[in-house]
C-alpha cells in the first residue's frame, strides 16, 4: 500500500526536493503550483506561483522505509509529524482537496481575465446584490484602494448616486 506523507523542504527549492526524492528515493513528488503571468515594463513572463510554498507531497512504496531515505536530501528539512513524533500520513481525500484548491484558484483566475480591468468609464453590470436585471448596470467614475483592498466607485441609477463595491462584484460589459 503507498502512502502520502507531507515534507517540508528548504525555501524555493521544492523543484530541486521533487527530483531528488525521484531520482534518488523512487518516490512520487509533487507541490501544487498554478501558471501565472506577470506583466513587468510591459512583457509577459509567465511563473508557476506555489499553491503551499514550503512543502512537497510524496508517496513512497510501502517497503520502503521512507524517512530514512530523505534523511541525505540538501533540499528536505523535515516531515509532517504527529504529537508523539511519528511522521504523518495524508489520506488520498486531503490530497483532492489541495486539488480542487488549485482547480478553484485557475477558475478565479479565468474569470479575472474574463472581466478584465476596469476603468473609469467602462460600463459595468453588479453581479452580487439584490437588485433586478435591469437596475445592475451602472458605469465606473473611480477607484479606492487601501492597503490591498481595491474598490470602484460607481455611478447607479444614472443619478449622482455613489457607492463602493469590490471590484470582483463587477463585470465589464460588452
């Protein structure tokens, strides 16, 4: 029976962790990350942004004595252990949720290019809220951001009425 156990590896290097738990340990390894793009002086790059930095999933066949094993990696500083010092096992169902995490982060992802960026005077339809159909559209005349929270200041009813919403209540409009 193969068993998943959580490791966690010196910063930056769970890449460098993975190859060597296969190449030396026989082990499968792997750390959730998700593809980005960041726009720096106007070119793309695109990076896989980690998902839980700092540590890598491994199975190791069931003969093996698996921490025994990691214990020469430069890339590995420790296990998931329990409270009596016995490395810990995941169940396979854990190991879904941290995929369905990732699932869920590119599907946040799709729907933030989907809307795009918003600016004064796009118009725009509120996707969260009580009003009907036809009273959600509305056009942006601002933006307000403090700290990492960014909110746009709409215009609604076609009136002077203000408000200020967060951005991912909004979708720009065709």
């Amino acid at each position: 029976m193969n068993r998943w156990h959580c490791l966690i590896s010196r910063p930056q290097a769970e890449r460098k962790a993975e190859d060597w738990l296969r190449l030396y340990c026989s082990a499968y390894a792997f750390h959730p990350v998700q593809r980005a793009i960041r726009v720096v002086n106007g070119t793309k790059h695109e990076f896989d942004k980690r998902l839980l930095p700092g540590y890598v999933f491994s199975r190791f066949p069931s003969e093996v004595k698996w921490y025994n094993l990691f214990t020469g990696c430069p890339y590995i500083v420790g296990a998931i252990r329990l409270a009596d010092g016995t490395p810990a096992t995941l169940d396979p169902r854990d190991l879904e949720a941290i995929w369905k995490l990732r699932a869920r982060s590119e599907e946040m992802e799709a729907e933030r290019q989907r809307r795009g960026h918003l600016r004064i005077s796009d118009k725009v339809r509120i996707l969260t809220g009580l009003l009907p159909p036809d009273q959600q559209k509305c056009e942006v005349i601002g933006f307000k951001i403090e700290g990492q929270r960014k909110t746009v200041k709409i215009r609604l009813f076609g009136t002077g009425t203000e408000m200020l919403v967060d951005e991912g209540s909004l979708a720009k409009e065709a």
